[in-house]
C-alpha cells in the first residue's frame, strides 16, 4: 500500500513540477512553488499517518489469526464428528436395509433359547463339581484314615535314615582317616623308594668296583677263560671260584682253634648255606660237560638238594638251563656234580650261574 502512495505522489509531483515550469514560462512561478512546498509538507504528514495506520493493521491482522488458530481446531474436530456420525449413519441404513423387526425378534428368541441351554449347562456342571467336592472331602477322609497306621512306619524310616546318615558320617570321616593315613604311607614310601633308590646306586658302584677287582685278579668271577692244558683235554675254568691250589702251597699252618672259613678253602657262596668250588667246563663232542664241587656249609643235614645251572653267551642271553640234585647231603660234606650241556660247546658260553632251588 505504501508503494501505491508513494507512485501516485511521484506522479503528481512530476505533473506539478511541468505545471511549474508552464507558470514560469508564463510569468507566476514563485506562486506555484510555493504552493507545491506547502502540497509536500502536507503529503510528508499523510505518508506518516498511512504508516501508522499501516501499522496498526498489522498489529489487527496478528491478532485475528491468533484468534482463528482455536477456530481451525474446533473445525478439525466437527470434521471428526460428522465423520463419525455420517459412519454410524451409514450402519444405521446397513441394518435397516439388511434386517426386519421380525427378523430381529427371531434373532433375539433364538439368543434367548441359547441362553436357557447355557444356563441349564452350567447348573449342570456345577452340580457335578458340587458332586465332585464331595467326593473329594470323602477321599481326603479315608486318606487320612489309611494314612494313620503308616505313622508308625513314617517314623521308623525316619529313625533309620536318621541311623543311616549317621554312619554314613562315621565311614566318610574313617574314609577320610584312612586317606590321610594312605597319604602319610604313600610319602614314607616315597621316602623309603628314594632311600632304596639311593642305595641302589650306591651297591651298583660298589658292583663296579668289585668288578674291576675282579677283572685285575687272577680269576675272573662267573666267565669263561680258556686254559691250554699239556693234556691232549682241553680245561676250561669257569666262574667266580678261586684256581686249584698249587700243590704243595700251603705252607701256613693254622692255630689249633682257628676253623677254615669257605671263601679260605676256595668256595663261592651260591646262597642258602651252599658253596660252590673248582667249576670248569670241557669239550664233550658237540656240547660242554660242567663240573665241579658243592659244600654243604648249612647248619642241618639235606634229604635232597636240588640245584639249576643258567649258562648264557656273550649278548648275555640265556642259552641253556637244567637242575640237578644232590641226595643225603650231610653238613659239611663236600660233594662233586657233573651234568652236560647239550647243545653248546665251551666257545659259546660267557658265563654261568648255579642256584640252589630250595625244594628240599
């Protein structure tokens, strides 16, 4: 609006300014000047006014929207009602197009005869549940009667449960005795295996050393040594028993009461009072003949000794093994054997081991 006034005020001006110029031309423009001076102070004081009132129709037009904003929400919702009305209409005219007042009489005769039928169903079965309580009380009564003389029993099984749980509480805390006992066993055991582990070693270096003895002496203990003997047999001493004494050696003339040991006389202990001496093998044919002597060196006569000869080779895998039996073996008597080794000759033989068998 503001704009409109302002072209129109251009115009007129423009129109007063030519008509100003045709005065002046005619003689009277100081005239005309000033009235278009006074024509513009008047229009200044207009254009005021045209924005005040300008704004204050602003401010009018805020204020009727403002008001029309719960209108347009009233609006909103007698839309909603009229659509639901024009809904509830249209079923309206649906039944009464669909169905008579007859129609729904019978409707509702039928819902009624359906009602009495469920109504008489359900007097039925509540007298069949007020039937079943009564059963019910009746049972739980004979129940608690049966259930009487087993009180007696129920406190029996108790007291035996009772009983049970007890030693099973006593044979849980032997059990657990008896563990710590198997543990506190088992570590003396393994102390006892770690001493005897111990000792072992000790004993193998002991058996090294009388090994070593025993290769740097005359005689080597338990093998086989050839000797080339002048005769045209061949003698072959074995085992762990001292050579033949040179005759006419002993020079030494014991004391009176000085009793010759058997390791003194030349004899090995074989175990269980038995020694053994002069052991040798020889040639017969394709297999060894063994020989030797054994002492009863034991505190009691024998009826029967029975002895067993293991022969093995070099790798020291036994070959041969066979008993033989002394009979009347009498303390302190000396006894020769001589049994055969067939099968194997004295070159392949390394060693031996003679045994008593302990059958007598």
């Amino acid at each position: 609006m503001n704009r409109k006034l302002t072209l129109l005020l251009s115009v007129f001006l423009s129109f007063a300014l030519l008509g100003a110029k045709g005065a002046e031309d005619q003689g009277g423009g100081q005239e005309v000047l000033k009235e278009l001076d006074d024509f513009q102070k008047s229009l200044a004081n207009w254009m005021k006014n045209l924005d005040t009132l300008g704004s204050q129709f602003n401010s009018m037009q805020k204020n009727v929207n403002d008001s029309l904003i719960p209108l347009k929400e009233f609006d909103k919702s007698a839309k909603g009602i009229e659509e639901k009305l024009n809904t509830i209409i249209s079923r309206v005219e649906i039944m009464e197009k669909s169905s008579s007042v007859a129609e729904v009489k019978g409707m509702l005769d039928s819902f009624g005869k359906t009602f009495d039928v469920l109504k008489k169903l359900l007097s039925d079965i509540t007298k069949r549940v007020e039937d079943q309580e009564v059963k019910t009380a009746v049972f739980e009564k004979k129940l608690m009667e049966t259930q009487k003389p087993l009180e007696p029993v129920k406190k029996t099984i108790e007291d035996l449960s009772k009983a049970v749980t007890d030693k099973i509480g006593d044979q849980e805390k032997r059990i657990a005795a008896v563990e710590d006992s198997i543990r506190t066993r088992v570590t003396t055991l393994d102390s006892a295996l770690k001493s005897f582990d111990e000792q072992l070693k000790s004993l193998s270096g002991m058996d090294s050393r009388i090994k070593r003895l025993e290769k740097t002496g005359p005689v080597v203990t338990g093998t086989v040594t050839v000797e080339t003997q002048p005769t045209a047999q061949t003698q072959i001493p074995v085992g762990t028993e001292t050579a033949k004494a040179t005759e006419g050696a002993e020079t030494a003339v014991a004391a009176k009461e000085h009793v010759a040991t058997p390791e003194e006389e030349g004899f090995k202990d074989i175990g269980d009072g038995f020694y053994i001496r002069n052991v040798n093998l020889f040639l017969f044919g394709s297999s060894s003949q063994i020989k030797g002597e054994v002492k009863n060196f034991s505190d009691r006569d024998r009826s029967i000794a029975t002895f067993a000869i293991r022969v093995y080779n070099a790798s020291n895998m036994l070959l041969f093994t066979q008993d033989f039996s002394i009979k009347t073996f009498k303390k302190g008597e000396i006894r020769a054997f001589n049994e055969i080794i067939s099968g194997y000759r004295p070159i392949d033989i390394a060693r031996y081991e003679i045994e008593p068998k302990r059958r007598y």
